[in-house]
C-alpha cells in the first residue's frame, strides 16, 4: 500500500531534502506539498504540488488524499512583527493539528528552532508542547541554522563563523539539511 505524506510548506529546501530521502527508504510513497505557489521544484509523477496560503488555508477536500500516513509542518522562521510571527509559526501549525485530527495520521512532523530572536525560540518550544498534547504522535528536530542543499540567503554567510563558536557553544553549531531531515524521518518512521 503506498504511504501518503503531506508536507506543509514542503517546495523549499528542506522538503526536497525530505522527499528525497523519504523515497530512497520507501519506494511507495505519494507526497502533496503544500504551498502558496503549489510547485514543488521535484519533477517527480508521484510528488503533488497543491496552491494554499497555508496561513489561510482554504483546503478543498478534492486536492488531499483520502488517507493521510503522515502530515509534517516544515513552515515558519523569524519575523520582526510579532503578529507576523504569530501567524507565520503558528496557523501552519494549527492546520497540520486540524488535518491530523481529521485524517488520524500515524505521525506528525515538526522543525523547532534552537536559534534566533528569543520570540521565535520561545513559539516554536511553546508549538512543539501543544501539539505534543495531541493523540497523532509527534515527531520533532529542533535545529539551529540549517545549511547546505544549495540554501544560499544571508544566513548562510554566517555558517563558517557559526562552526567556530560551535565548539565552545553548541546551540550556535550550524547544522546541515541531511542530518536534520535524517533525524526527523527517523523519529517519523519510529511512532
């Protein structure tokens, strides 16, 4: 039977790492990424590119499948106004916690974050809580900065310098996309 996977802000970079991966460990697998764009950068006939404004989401039942194995929110990061942090942390969330009640997964997946604003530290330990209170078992990494996989903004200039201070303190030790998404499909695989 295949397994359905869908990814909440799946088309970046950590997605396409995800969905990689996922498939070099199990064949059958379908993924739905979902995003504002709907495209999801893999030219794959089992990858699903469906267009929501996950921090409004108008989900029609017809762009998801009837059953869901695993839902995973890969949404969210730092914001300066702490409405727009608010909302771009935590609706994701609450949408992958709705579909999960709705479609009784066997697993959720979360990216939590060990660095940044306090604000953004503090949402992401406060959602990892919440929807650890949940019947669908969560599955959850908690990464500083994420590198690698072609990610090229003005974070990653800072990766050398990160791996330095690394050594004398570790939450400040940058992580590289294939060790973070290793970690959260075993976990995901594990429940």
């Amino acid at each position: 039977m295949t397994t359905n996977i869908v990814l909440l802000g799946g088309s970046g970079y950590i997605g396409r790492e995800l969905v990689k991966a996922w498939r070099s460990r199990d064949a059958d697998t379908e993924f739905w990424l979902l995003s504002r764009s709907g495209a999801t950068r893999l030219d794959l006939s089992d990858v699903h590119g469906v267009a929501v404004d996950l921090l409004r989401p108008q989900l029609a039942d017809d762009a998801l499948p009837a059953r869901i194995d695993y839902i995973v929110d890969l949404v969210g990061g730092p914001k300066d106004d702490p409405q727009e942090l608010a909302d771009f942390n935590r609706l994701p969330a609450q949408l992958m916690q709705r579909l999960a009640d709705q479609y009784q997964p066997t697993a959720m997946g979360f990216i939590g974050g060990k660095l940044g604003p306090k604000a953004f530290v503090a949402i992401k330990k406060d959602l990892i809580q919440e929807l650890q209170s949940s019947v669908t078992p969560l599955a959850f990494v908690e990464p500083t900065l994420v590198y690698g996989a072609g990610r090229k903004d003005q974070m990653t200039r800072f990766v050398p310098l990160l791996r330095v201070l690394g050594v004398i303190v570790p939450n400040l030790r940058p992580v590289k996309v294939d060790t973070v998404v290793t970690s959260l499909l075993n976990e995901l695989l594990a429940k």
